[in-house]
C-alpha cells in the first residue's frame, strides 16, 4: 500500500468515527438529562474507532466501556450502542470473536442492569442482542470474503505465472527448433560453398595462376557467414546471459577495442530479465562499435538509481548526424528488449561525432 492510499483509509476511518459520534450526540442532546461526562463518554467511545485497524481490541474495550457507562449514568435510547455494534463489528472482521462476543455481553449487561424488571428495558435488550450478533456475523463474513478475494487474487498470479512459464517454454521450444534447421540447411550449404572456394583458391596458387578477386571473394565471405550463423545458433540456443558486462569489456578490449567501464550509484543485484537485457545491451553495443566505428574509443557506463537502470556506450567514431544510419536488426531487438521491460531507448550519432546507445530500464528489485 502506498502513502497516498494509508492517507486515504485514515481520513476514512477518522470521518466514519465522527459521522458515529455525532449522530449518538445529536440524539443525546434532546435529553435534558445529559450531563457533560456523558457527552465526554460518547466523543471518547466514538472517536477511539478511527484507530480500529491498528488496535482493534484496545478500540473495543475503550468504546464499550465509554458507552457502557454513559448508559449507567444517562439511561439513553439504543441510538448508544451504534459505536458499540461498529467496535463489534470490526473486531469479529479482524478474527477477534471472542472478545467481541464479549463486548457485546458486557455493554448488553450494562443496558439490562438499567431496568432489569421493566419489561421494554428487557425487550430492548433482547432487540440489542440481535444487533449484536448481525454484527459479529457480518464481521465473520467480511473476513471470510476478505480471504476468498485474497485467494482469488493468488489463483490468478499463479496462473498468470503458469502462462508465462509455458509461453518461455514454447519460446524455447521454438528457438531449438529454429537452430536446429538452421544448422542442418545453411551450415551445409555454407560450408560447401566455403570448401569449393578453398580447393579453388589452393589449386590455383599450385598452378602458379592468378587467383581471380571474386573466388577470394567467395572464401572470405563464407568464412564470415560461417562465423555469424554459428553466432546466430548460439543465441538461439541459450537466451541467458553468458557473463556480465565487465567480462564483455575485457573480451573487447582483448579484441583491440579500446573500452572504459563506468559503474555509478548503488550496485546491486538484477532481476532475471534486467540482468540479461542489460547484457544484450551491452554486447550488441560493443559489437555494432567494433564493426563500425573504426579505431575509436568506447565508454561503458553503468548507472544505478533508485528505480531505474541507465546502460550507457558511447564511441567516439565516424558516425555523424548528417548521415544518419539505418536501424538494423540488432538494434531492433535491442529497443524491442527495452520496450519489453517499461524502458525507453535512444540509439543515434551524437552531435560531436560517434554513436551513442542510451537504454533506461525500470528497476524491479528481486
């Protein structure tokens, strides 16, 4: 529950509370009889039910006993137990039977005791008892509804829960499925192409003739082909992080990327789904450096908020405003990566020169 939604429910229970007190005030004032301890009885008994849901038994024996002895002292009409029956109610609501029970006892008591043998004071508290036990009974089924809403609250978490769990493991099912053809078609096929190119290329240096651009062409591009589709089943096979940004720097600095890494604010642990998007964030930013900045410097930063992830790299190299470049596909899944989680993402060449990838991610602590 937020502050915004305690505030509320006190002023609630703070208004409820009056509105009680003083409908049992405005009819005790057309009793000449009522004397100022009893008005004080009745404001105490009345207003202690704004504090019903911290201390709902200490509210029962406060406003029984107020108004338990302003009708010893006063004698008034059944307007008085209006507090009682609400200090009842509440307590039965909250799982305190037995004391309500007996509140309702000891403030049914009181009114007999006022007029034991007049037989309207004996009707009137037979008419109380049944006031009473509405009360308890109607305190027993707020809480028994209470409950069935709680529980149907988490039935339908659970299968919300189960959903997802099946939609991941259809997700992955299809991923496998997917590797799998891709491995038996291209691999081959690419693989072919790769080898004939290599027996082409050797036999030509054997024969001392001049090997024709295109055929080396032919070799260098199936090796690339060959590189990104094994790279391609990998991520197919696994979704899950493989490392953690640190260790991507450190690869890419062993590449020959000159990169910075920069943690800011308060580190600490990710949910699943942060800690993989931030990873894939940081791969694919360090990738698209290495294959289209040049020889440039790159800065990973790392930002942690109170409530959001700032994944910052930025590079310094030859991408400019005035030419700004197509949104691959790795860039497409990078934004969709973000979008999934609440987050925004801006990729775009910066105004000093180079590229800057710039994701906000929602924190959801685990």
């Amino acid at each position: 529950m937020d502050a915004d939604q305690a505030t509320l429910k006190r002023l609630v229970d703070v208004a409820l509370a009056v509105v009680i007190g003083a409908i049992v005030v405005s009819v005790a004032a057309f009793d000449k009889d009522t004397a100022p301890v009893d008005y004080a009885l009745i404001v105490t008994g009345s207003l202690a039910l704004a504090a019903y849901r911290k201390a709902p038994r200490a509210v029962l024996a406060v406003t029984t006993a107020a108004l338990a002895g302003y009708v010893l002292h006063a004698e008034p009409g059944l307007v008085a137990a209006l507090p009682v029956m609400a200090a009842v109610h509440t307590a039965a609501q909250v799982g305190h039977r037995s004391a309500a029970a007996a509140a309702g006892g000891v403030f049914l008591g009181a009114w007999l005791a006022t007029g034991a043998t007049s037989q309207d004071t004996v009707e009137q508290t037979a008419l109380l008892a049944g006031w009473f036990l509405c009360a308890v009974v109607t305190g027993l089924a707020g809480r028994n509804w209470q409950a069935y809403l709680r529980q149907t609250e988490q039935r339908a978490l659970e299968a919300e829960r189960t959903r997802e769990e099946a939609a991941l493991r259809r997700a992955g099912e299809e991923r496998l499925r997917i590797a799998r053809e891709l491995h038996d078609s291209l691999t081959h096929s690419i693989s072919i192409v790769k080898l004939q190119a290599g027996v082409a290329v050797h036999l030509a240096r054997k024969r001392g003739e001049e090997i024709p651009p295109a055929l080396l062409a032919i070799q260098e591009a199936s090796g690339e082909a060959m590189r990104e589709l094994r790279a391609t089943l990998e991520v197919l096979r696994t979704d899950e992080p493989t490392g953690t940004p640190a260790l991507l720097v450190e690869r890419a600095r062993a590449a020959g990327l000159a990169v910075d890494l920069t943690v800011t604010g308060h580190e600490r642990p990710l949910t699943a789904t942060v800690d993989r998007a931030t990873y894939r964030i940081v791969q694919e930013a360090l990738t698209n450096a290495a294959r289209h900045a040049g020889p440039a410097k790159v800065a990973v930063q790392l930002e942690y908020e109170e409530s959001e992830l700032t994944i910052r790299v930025d590079d310094d190299g030859t991408a400019e405003p005035s030419r700004p470049c197509a949104e691959g596909i790795g860039l497409t899944g990078m934004r969709e990566r973000v979008t999934a989680l609440g987050g925004t993402l801006h990729a775009a060449p910066r105004a000093e020169g180079g590229f800057s990838v710039r994701a906000r991610v929602p924190l959801d602590l685990p």
